[in-house]
C-alpha cells in the first residue's frame, strides 16, 4: 500500500522527495490543488471516501502519515 500512494503522490508532483518530506502541507510544499488531486487519485485507487474532516495538514505532512490515514480508512 504505501508504494502505490508514493506512485501517486510521484506522479503528481515528481519534484517532491516524497521518502524524505515531514512538512509536505505545513512546509507549503503541497497547495491545495495539489491535495484535491491527490485525494481523488487515493479515493479511486483504493476505494475509500476521504472526508473534509481527515483534510487536516498532519495527515498529509508526510508519506508515513498519509499511509496511515489511508490503512485507517481502508479498515473502515
């Protein structure tokens, strides 16, 4: 699972070191655009609905915590 939201998040923005980054929202590395696109790919790709109250900035500051928001999600 957390080799295919690299692959996603690569794909949208391949000039981010995705494997390394803990301040991906809160570092303004990720705009909002970016997180919109983002959250489609991850809702198509693995069947989940990320909701408005999950679109906070520690879960997308880091691959490590996008991929346990997605585990978390994907249990529901």
């Amino acid at each position: 699972m957390r080799e295919r939201i690299l692959e996603i998040l690569q794909d949208q923005r391949p000039d981010i070191d995705f494997e390394n980054e803990t301040e991906l929202v809160s570092g303004g590395l990720l705009e909002s655009f970016d997180i919109v696109s983002i959250v489609s790919e991850l809702d198509d790709e693995f069947d989940i609905e990320i909701t408005p109250k999950e679109l906070k900035a520690e879960n997308f500051d880091s691959l490590d915590a996008l991929t346990k928001l997605i585990e978390s999600l994907s249990e529901e």
